[in-house]
C-alpha cells in the first residue's frame, strides 16, 4: 500500500483474498450498481469493506464532532461574552488532548474500532467547538465565521472527492512524496511559531489576521486538499485489497484527522476576513 501523508493510513494490514471483487471509490463498477461483484452476506464479520462502509462511517463520525461541537461552540460563546473564560479554555485543552491521545493509541495500535473513532470524533468536536467559540466571540465578533468555516470545509471535501473521482488529479508517487513534504513543512512552521510564541507571546507572525496570518491559511488549505485526494485513494486502495470491513472505521478516522486540520484552518481565515 503506498505511503500516505495521513499517519493513520501507513502500515495497514493487507486485505485478504476477496479485493477483487469490491469496486472502490475512482474504480468501474459492475453488478450491483455501487458495489462491484455480487457482495457478501451482510451479517458476515469478516466480509470486504466497501465504499458505502466508508461513507456511513465517515457520516458517523462527523455527525458525532457536530453533536459535541455545536453546542460547546454555542456555551464557549456565551461564557466568553459574559466574561468567563477558564471553563471555555478548559475544555478546548482537555479536547484536544484527548483527541491527540485517542489519535496516537488509534495510530500506533492500528485499531479499527467504532467506539474509538467515535470517541476522537466527539473529543474533537468540543474541541473545535471551544476553538470556533473562541474565535467567534473575541476575534471577528457577531460574523458567522463557525457557519462559513463549516461550509467551506464541505466544499473543499465535495470538491476534492470529484476531483478524484473524475480522475482530474491522479494520484501518484511523486505527488504524494510533494503532498508529504508540504504537510511536514506545515507542522514544523506551525511548531516553530508555537516555540516562538512561548517566548514573544506572538508567533512568527503566519497566526493573527494580517495578509501573511491569511496567505498562510490559504496555504494550509491548499495542503489539506491535497491531503484529502491522498485519503480518499488510501481508502480506495483498503477497498480493492479487501481489507475487512470493521476497517471502514479506521478509513473514517484518517479522514477525519485531515477534516479536523482544514476546519481550524477554515476558522482562522475566515476570522481574519471578518475581523476589523
């Protein structure tokens, strides 16, 4: 299976010997339409993934991150507009290192587990929702940035899904080993401005609202795409290995920790654009 940018997708197991009987996400189709060859009983444990496990499961999850998210978004605002900020940044911490912590035992252990992935989606989602309340109430007040940030990361998802599945960018060696470096680039720029910031208080200047703060956004975005294009095929691959298919969980997963990144990303520009 070729290196992904995705950690969670790297040294999977390989599927058994039934991959080729299960169309993937960008494969031809036949049979049933949307399933490839005549399936496998649907109560068999050990049946091949296909691409509609992935779907239900990835709608799963992020169903669950807006079940979490909505609300801590809506109380983060209002407890910072009536000036109570502990409990706000309190819980944007503790989600975020449970998610980190779920993420590391789910990447490590190689577990696909439903309860698990469910879990990090729901760490995740207060997470996002402190992190949107925050933003949402101090730096571009009363502008509907958690709505915009939603529905901009929808469209990139949409987006890049057609662009694979039409074949529009195909997914090679070589794009992936750029995909690879870019993202690396990525984190080590965001834990330079982290170190930084321990020092000055303010980063290297790529965070805030300013033209670079944005262009970096932009860029961040564009990483996140491309990161998208190399999950779906990471996913498409598990499907025509045959992998079995409590290992949509783990696909789901992998999504979600790109979706993750390129909502905050999301949120920090619209935030600079509505902010004054």
């Amino acid at each position: 299976m070729r290196t992904s940018s995705n950690p969670a997708f790297r040294n999977l197991p390989t599927g058994g010997a039934a991959h080729s009987q299960y169309a993937g996400f960008n494969q031809p189709q036949g049979g049933v339409p949307g399933y490839g060859a005549p399936q496998a009983p649907a109560d068999s444990a050990d049946r091949p993934m296909t691409v509609d496990d992935v779907v239900m499961k990835t709608g799963a999850s992020i169903g669950t991150a807006l079940l979490t998210g909505v609300p801590t978004a809506i109380w983060a605002q209002g407890q910072l507009e009536a000036g109570s900020t502990g409990g706000v940044f309190g819980a944007l911490i503790i989600g975020m290192l449970v998610g980190l912590g779920l993420s590391l035992f789910i990447i490590f252990k190689q577990k696909a587990s439903g309860p698990l992935t469910l879990a990090y989606s729901a760490a995740e989602g207060v997470f996002l929702g402190a992190f949107t309340g925050v933003f949402q109430t101090l730096v571009a007040p009363g502008e509907p940035i958690a709505l915009q940030a939603i529905l901009g990361t929808a469209l990139v998802f949409v987006a890049m899904l057609f662009v694979y599945k039409t074949g529009a960018v195909k997914v090679t060696p070589r794009l992936t080993k750029w995909v690879i470096g870019a993202a690396a680039g990525a984190a080590m720029l965001m834990l330079a401005n982290l170190v930084v910031g321990l020092f000055n208080g303010e980063g290297i200047g790529i965070r805030g609202t300013g033209p670079l703060a944005i262009g970096v956004s932009l860029l961040f975005i564009g990483i996140a795409a491309f990161m998208l294009l190399l999950d779906f095929d990471m996913a498409d691959k598990m499907i025509r290995e045959g992998m079995p298919a409590k290992w949509a969980w783990f696909a789901a997963f992998g999504l979600m920790t790109t979706l993750v990144w390129l909502y905050l990303e999301m949120v920090r520009l619209m935030a600079a654009l509505n902010s004054d």
